[in-house]
C-alpha cells in the first residue's frame, strides 16, 4: 500500500482540529497544525476562500496544507450565513438575496460570537415552518504545494434542518441546532462526536482528498 504523506493543516478553530485529527487519523495521514496568522477571506464564495488560505499557509510552511472555507447554507435566507457563518451576527445583511451589506469586527472571543450568529439565525427564521427550515453545511477544502499552487479542492455537503431552539451540548459553531438526515434527526451537537465524523460534510471533503492522494502518489 502507498503511504500517504505529511499533510500540514491551516486553521485556527479548536473545533475544526478536533474533526480533522480525529477524521484524518482514521484516513491514515500524520498531520500538522499550523501556528500562523489566517489570511483575510476576501473571496465571495467557499472555493475562493478555501484556494486562498490553503495557497497562503503552504507557502508559509513550505510542505503540503490543507485549508478550508465552510459555511451553513439555508436556501430560505438567500443562502445566509453560507460564507460569512462564522462573522454572522457582525453582519448586515439583505435576508432575500443573501448579499452582505455592511460588516463591523465585534471583537467578541470565539464562543460568544458563535452564540450571537446562532441567536442571529433563529431570529430570522423565526417566522419559517417546515421546508424554509431546511440548511446544509458546506465545505470547500483545498490542497496546495509547498509553493502554494492549488493541486486540487473538494466540497462536501450535510443536510437537514434547523431546529426553533438549540439541543446538545458537543460540537462547535452552529451544530446545536443543525438536525442531520443521517444523524436520525439528532442534532450535530447531540450525537457521539465518531458519528458525526462519519456523515460530516467534512469527512465527505476529505475521503475525496484522500481519494486524489492516492491516485497521484508522486505528490509529496
């Protein structure tokens, strides 16, 4: 069997490391943190975002780096939060068409801007029943170089629905309230943290990652 390479990984959010050590470990790849400043996500979409971070932090460690960008997409708010999830209560935003009109830093540490976007989101879902409930998490995560050329991205997808009131207490961001088609109508928040990671959006990202890996052995 071919063995799988080193992979450096950039991202500052405990949650995220927790998933990627315990999915990338089941996977086979020894992986690095990365200890950098993020770069600013100034691309409109999770692609852009991802190809910019994973670029930005393999230059900075000179070896291969995986970098994501995901969001929580709920059709019925225009796509809302999608790409700004994690600054989403610091946000004005156009709830039709899921433009962002204005953006102001709060400052608030990690966990309190996580507990305002999900009070921000049930706010504005408030009013909506039944299918206007629906949401799925989505990732882009990307494989760069050392030279920070983009050797190839992968997006996954989860599915289900948001919940009027938040249930759980694992997880990260907006699991509390996300209830998964494969999770048996559990929240992510809810279930045992090995099986989210067997249904996650990111797992699905990443055996695809993996996947290209091993059809291009050269790439170290």
């Amino acid at each position: 069997m071919t063995s799988l390479p080193r992979l450096h990984l950039g991202t500052g959010n405990p949650g995220k490391l927790r998933e990627y050590q315990a999915i990338l470990g089941e996977l086979g790849h020894e992986f690095l943190p990365l200890s950098a400043p993020e770069p600013e996500e100034t691309a409109p979409d999770l692609d852009g975002n991802a190809r910019l971070k994973a670029s930005f932090y393999a230059r900075h460690a000179g070896a291969l780096t995986l970098a994501e960008d995901a969001g929580l997409v709920v059709p019925s708010l225009g796509g809302l939060p999608g790409v700004i999830s994690a600054r989403f209560s610091d946000c004005e935003v156009d709830t039709s068409t899921g433009r962002v009109l204005s953006y102001r830093a709060s400052g608030r540490p990690r966990e309190a801007l996580d507990e305002a976007n999900r009070h921000r989101l049930l706010q504005l879902l408030s009013a909506h029943e039944g299918d206007a409930r629906r949401a799925s998490f989505q990732v882009v995560i990307a494989l760069a170089a050392p030279d920070g050329a983009i050797l190839f991205t992968a997006r996954g997808e989860a599915h289900g629905r948001i919940l009027r009131e938040p249930r759980g207490l694992g997880g990260f961001g907006y699991d509390a309230l996300f209830s998964g088609d494969e999770t048996d109508g559990l929240t992510f928040a809810e279930v045992d943290p090995a099986r989210k990671n067997a249904v996650s959006h990111r797992r699905k990202a990443l055996e695809l990652i993996r996947r290209w890996m091993r059809e291009h052995p050269q790439v170290r």
